[in-house]
C-alpha cells in the first residue's frame, strides 16, 4: 500500500511537472506568435470620406454582415457612417469604399414590441435602434453591438457564403426578429422580393433590386435556432398572420418568440446570386451546426493566415494598427460570386457555372488595378489567376472586359478599359492558370471599339474636349492601357500589334500644351479649349476626370522620360513637382469633385490620379524628395482613427497605396514588374512571397525623423538604383536600407539608377 501511494504521487508529481512543462512552453510560442488581428480596427475609415464598413467579413467573403444606419447619402455608401447613432438592423452585402452606394441585402432586426394583425405598418417602417458606440465592438470576422432601444446584444460573425448573427433578448414575451427584404439604401431601389416559410425554422426567398447595379439578384435561406411561436407577413404595407408565403416590393417577415433574460437565438443565412437551392447549399455546407463561437474563430483565423503574410515590426502600435487594417481592408473586394456548386448570375443575366476556378465580383478597376493588384500578386497570389478568370467570364458574356463589374453587372462606371493592365500584369508575372491568348484577344478588343471616344481617340490620336467629356483623362489613360497591350504584344512576338499599340500609347502627348506645361483639353479642330485653369473642377462634367490639371498632369506612367522631355528636362520636371505639392490646396469651382481630398499644395492622396506621383522624383534623379514627400502624406493623412482615411477607400486601393509606400516601394507602373523606392517607416518587414519564400526589408535607424535613404543593400550588395523587381523579391532575400535625417542627395542620382522608362514614339 506504501509502495502504491508513493507511485501515485510520484506519478501525479510526474503529471504536474509535464503540465507546467506544456503552459510555460505553450506561454512563450504565445508570445513568439504573432497576431496581426490585434492590430487591426475596422472602424478606421467608417466616419469622414472612408466609406468603410465595420461588419463581419472574411478574405474576399461573398457575405458581408454589418450594421446599417437607415441613412441615404454620399458618407454612407457602405450603409453606415460612424457619426450615426442608429441602426436600423444587419444585412448581408456591402461595399468597402466605394463613392456609389448599392447592397445593403437582407435585413434582419431583432426587437422587443407588441404586434398583431392590427399593428401600425408603419412601426415596422421606422424600426430602429439608438446605439452607443461605447458598446460596440469589431474585430476581423466579428461584429457586436448593444441596440439600447431594446435592450439585445446582437454579435455578427461570417463564413464565405453564410452569414450568422447571435442576440441575447430580454426576458420578454414580445421579442421579433424582423427581415426586412424592402429595405433600400442610396441609389438602390428593390424591384421584386419574395419570401417563404418552410417550417417554423427555416425561411428562404430573395430580393431583386436596381440601382448601381441594374440587375441585382440575391436568393437567401435562413435558419433559426429556436422555433418561432407565430409570424406576420407585410406586404405593401399590411399585415398578414400566418400566410406562409409572398411576394411584392415592400415585403417583411416578422417572427415573434418568447424569451427568457439573456436568452440566445442565433440566425444563420446563406446567400446567392444564382437561386434559392443555392443559398441554401451555401449555408447547410459552411455553417452546418450551432455553434457561433466556433464559426467567430474560423473568420478570426481566415484573417490570421492572410494579415500574416505580411509582418512589421515597430515599437509605434499605432502604425501597425493603421497597417494592418489596411491589410484588412484590402481584402474584403474582389468577393466571392460562385456557389459552393460553381454556380452564378452573369453579366448576361444568365446563370452561369464555375469549373475549377471561383467566380469573383465587386472589380473597382480604375482603383484597384493601380496598386492593390499588384500587391495580389506578391501576397495573393492563390487568387490572382481567379480574379483573371473572372474578368474573362465576364468577357464572354459581354464581348467585353469589364470596366466597373458589379453582381454580375457592368455598371461603366469610372473610365479607361484598366482590366487591361490587371491581365497584362498577370502574364507578364507568369500567372498562366487562364487562356492567355484568349486574354490577349480581349484585351486588344477593349481597346478596339468606338465607344466613350475611342472612336476620335483611333482617328485623331486623342479625344476632343467638344466631343466627349472627361477627354484629357480618358486619352491619358487609354494610353497607358495600349502601352499594357503592346507588352503583351512583345511578348507574344506580334510585332504589328505591338507597333500600333505602342504609337497609341504616345497619343498623350498630343494634349500636353508646351505654353502652360499642362495636359489641356483640345477641340477637334486642334484648338485648345478655353478659358483654361489649372485648378478647376467640375465634378465628372469637364476634361478631367475627378480632378483638375494639376493632378492629371503626371499620369504618364509608361514614359516618364517622355514626359520629363515634355516639361522640358529633370530641372524643370522636378520644379515642377515642387510646385505642385507646394501650391495652394484650393480647387477652383462651384460644383469640384469632392474626390479631390487630402491635399498637400494640389497633390490629392483622397484619389486615385494622384497615387504614383510622390515618386516620380525618382525619375529625375532625387529620390530624396520622394522619401520627403512620401513620409509626410502616410504621416499625416493616415491615423487610426474613424476617420483615418483622408477619402474613398475605393475597395481598398487607399489602403494598398499605404502598404506599399510604408514598407518601401510602389508600383508607379502597375504592369512593369517594377517598384519604385520610398521612404520604409518600420524597422523590419516580412514578406511571404510564396513557396516558402520570404523577402525581407530592414530599415536600420529609421524613425520620423530619419526619413532620408543613406544607402541600400540588397542581398549583401550596395543597391545603388531606387527601384526593385518584382522577381527579385519573389526570390526571396534581404533589402537593407540605412536611414539618415539628412538626405542623401548623391544616392541613386545617376542615370543608370534611374527606374526604367520606355520611351514610346
């Protein structure tokens, strides 16, 4: 008996040392392991001009649950704003970003009132709640709110096609959840809704609605946890009992439970773009059981895996929370559009099935084909070949790539045919899981028709300003698109298609006037418009688009040489530039773009036109004055508050510009494999660049004051140029930079270290 007592103690000592063993090992893997979900804040960018949303979302999810206010207007196109203090319930579709609102798909609202079939319509009209935003949390894949008006906790969680919402009610025999499929928002307006009950837990039905989108489609399946006791059916305004099915354009469910305190009820729903068998495919595979916490840890993962392929060191928590909710927010569009079976709406209307590949929707490509694609290809590259896939889907169906793709709609928002440079970024890089001579072929038909100008631009080598508005930043662009083209065209060795395409991408230089040094709108008879001001804006209705001449006058990314030897040489290149961050922020104009935001002199970081030009002093030899002018805007115009994003994030292009420029570089040409060196503002950068790669940038004595590049080393080597590859990196490796609060004004000043700039007949 001694000898098993000792062996019993012996063996729990055993236990209790192996114990303490695994949490002291446990404890520091713990605190090696790093979590970029920590650092993120989805409300950044929610107030102001962000248009962000803060919900519940995973990577590129087709669901995204979040609060609406019930607010129309242009600082709630994502369907909330931070300055409000309402909500009018969760739905399951937003936008990140955007300067259009649409979405904003079935409504769901828990409530505690009285109801019967003599109930004021209305009551259920004006539902909403007061919110605090003391109570209300958002993590990556979670979204929590008190709603004070009744006294429920709503918590949001995601998967990739299934959204799941979780209220605990007051003890009360009048608790509702209200599904509200009339609900619109913005610019969209619902045109058929229909809604069904299967039992007395699961409903099913869809919503159709125009607007941005003239032909919007979401089919639903929803499933409660607790049985129902009794539901009323609104439509056009009136109450029915227990009718177990409708349509009709103003229509609401309204299911009624008894509830004790803190009681839970979870809902979950899948949606679809293609049917109702669909939604609920989606739903029964994604979120097959109950158990919300475990769905909640599965998107906080989701976002783990990916934030993680990028990680920063610095002692400043601030700039890694304003980084990776940059990370995070672009990642939430491109979205998922095909069903767990393949299966989506297309552009003709038709549904469509997706063999092998994901569909994708929600292509903001005069944003995103700038910078967020090109950062898709180091850190994303398992869906780049999709995004292409995608855009080709949409090339069948149409005849065309898309401009502004939305749900399975073009919606020509915007100008340019940018699906060209994306593509042609995606061969060049050696992204070939598509039929390139298919995309080939759709490229040079984007650029082949006669439609917003084309048809001036191929007979006269621009667009008249008395013949198509916004002509000065259309033929700009069109350029640059047709020297996207003509690179693919080298590459497939078709000489004739790259010598046409390559003189089409010189046509900017038949609008730069050499009196004022502007890009000018010019009359079909070669006369240049007048009167002429360089500040001038008239949103969307004069020859710039979303900006005035200042900004316009550097969008030459394809032949930066050429447009030094336009304004007559580096001196008066790089004066110029000055000017240009050094001139009076005021845009002249009764109605200017309000996309022309954040200024620094007429530099506006709050659009897209302006992204690359902080760099191109690199062209000119003085890439000190990028770092100067690069540093001051990150610093200034990006905080990690509400209202941290200075305009649009455009589906996560303003966010994509901050992380290339906070690490180093930028892609000024978004389709050469380049990228052009700026000021890194964090100590150490690792990039997992696939294959078990990694690049790394090292920032040795950087701080807001060291901003200025004392010399580069790369791979051990002296980095004499002020630009990397794209291939280098893919590589693997080490980019050293050592900082100084003095600039360097001999580092990468000769020619030969110069980024490359093709120069075009």
């Amino acid at each position: 008996m001694i000898f098993r007592g000792i062996q019993f103690v012996y063996k729990n000592l055993i236990i209790v040392l192996v114990l303490i063993f695994t949490n002291n090992i446990l404890s520091q893997i713990k605190l090696k392991n790093f979590d970029p979900n920590s650092f993120v804040n989805p409300f950044i960018g929610t107030a102001g001009h962000g248009h962000t949303f803060p919900g519940a979302v995973v990577p590129f999810g087709m669901v995204q649950l979040s609060p609406d206010n019930g607010t129309s207007g242009w600082d709630w196109c994502s369907g909330y704003n931070y300055s409000d203090s309402t909500i009018i319930g969760f739905s399951h579709t937003h936008l990140s970003g955007t300067g259009i609102g649409d979405l904003c798909d079935i409504l769901f609202m828990p409530a505690v009132m009285s109801i019967n079939s003599n109930t004021d319509s209305s009551k259920l009209i004006s539902l909403h709640s007061w919110i605090s935003h003391k109570y209300e949390t958002a993590k990556p894949g979670f979204y929590s709110v008190f709603l004070e008006s009744f006294k429920i906790k709503a918590e949001l969680t995601a998967t990739k096609r299934a959204g799941f919402q979780k209220y605990y009610f007051p003890k009360t025999d009048h608790a509702v959840i209200v599904l509200n499929l009339g609900h619109s928002l913005n610019w969209d307006k619902t045109t058929a809704a229909y809604l069904k009950i299967i039992n007395s837990n699961t409903i099913v039905g869809y919503r159709m609605s125009t607007g941005w989108a003239k032909d919007q489609r979401v089919y639903f399946a929803t499933k409660f946890s607790k049985p129902f006791q009794s539901y009323f059916i609104s439509l056009e305004n009136k109450l029915k009992e227990n009718k177990n099915e409708a349509k009709g354009k103003l229509l609401e469910g309204i299911f009624k439970f008894k509830t004790t305190k803190n009681e839970v009820i979870l809902v979950k729903t899948g949606i679809s773009s293609a049917s109702i068998k669909g939604a609920l495919e989606n739903l029964n595979a994604e979120i097959p059981g109950w158990n919300f916490e475990q769905v909640k840890e599965s998107a906080a993962n989701a976002w783990r895996k990916e934030l993680s392929k990028i990680r920063v060191d610095t002692p400043d928590k601030n700039l890694k929370e304003i980084f990776y909710t940059a990370l995070y927010h672009s990642m939430i569009h491109p979205s998922l559009f095909s069903d767990i079976d393949g299966d989506f709406k297309g552009a003709d209307s038709l549904v469509h099935k997706a063999i092998g590949y994901n569909q994708y929707t929600i292509f903001s490509l005069w944003d995103t084909f700038r910078a967020e694609h090109p950062l898709f290809t180091l850190i994303e590259q398992n869906v780049v070949n999709d995004f292409v896939l995608s855009m080709l889907a949409h090339y069948e169906e149409t005849g065309l790539l898309p401009v502004w793709e939305l749900v399975g709609n073009e919606t020509n928002t915007m100008i340019g045919y940018h699906a060209v440079p994306v593509i042609a970024d995606a061969i060049l890089k050696g992204f070939h899981g598509f039929n390139i001579k298919e995309a080939y072929e759709a490229m040079k038909k984007s650029a082949m028709q006669n439609h917003f100008g084309l048809k001036y631009y191929k007979e006269l080598g621009f667009i008249p300003a008395d013949k198509e508005n916004e002509s000065v930043s259309k033929t700009l662009e069109n350029s640059y698109d047709d020297w996207c083209i003509a690179q693919v065209a080298k590459h497939f060795n078709k000489g004739n298609d790259y010598d046409l395409f390559m003189k089409r991408a010189g046509y900017y230089k038949n609008l730069f006037d050499t009196s004022t040094y502007f890009f000018r709108g010019k009359e079909s008879d070669g006369s240049w418009r007048i009167p002429f001001d360089p500040r001038f804006s008239n949103h969307r209705n004069d020859d710039y688009t979303e900006g005035d001449a200042w900004q316009w006058d550097w969008f030459v990314p394809q032949d930066v040489a050429g447009l030094i030897r336009l304004m007559g040489g580096k001196k008066h290149f790089t004066e110029k530039l000055d000017s240009l961050f050094e001139q009076s922020p005021v845009v002249e104009g009764t109605k200017a773009s309000p996309d022309i935001s954040g200024m620094v002199g007429q530099y506006a970081q709050g659009n897209e036109p302006s992204h690359h030009i902080a760099y191109l002093y690199n062209y000119a030899g003085e890439p000190w004055k990028t770092q100067m002018r690069v540093r001051k805007i990150m610093e200034t115009l990006y905080t990690d508050s509400t209202d941290g994003l200075c305009g649009n994030d455009d589906c996560g292009q303003m966010s994509a510009w901050y992380i290339f420029s906070s690490i180093g570089f930028y892609p000024v040409n978004p389709a050469d494999g380049v990228y052009v060196i700026g000021s890194p503002i964090f100590q150490k950068v690792s990039i997992q660049v696939g294959k078990g790669k990694q690049f790394t940038i090292i920032a040795n004595n950087v701080s807001k004051r060291n901003q200025f590049i004392q010399n580069a080393e790369l791979n051990g080597k002296p980095l004499s140029r002020s630009y990397i590859y794209h291939n280098e990196i893919l590589k693997g490796g080490t980019l050293i930079f050592n900082m100084g609060d003095i600039p360097n004004k001999k580092w990468a000043k000769s020619k030969k270290d110069y980024p490359p700039s093709m120069s075009v007949n």
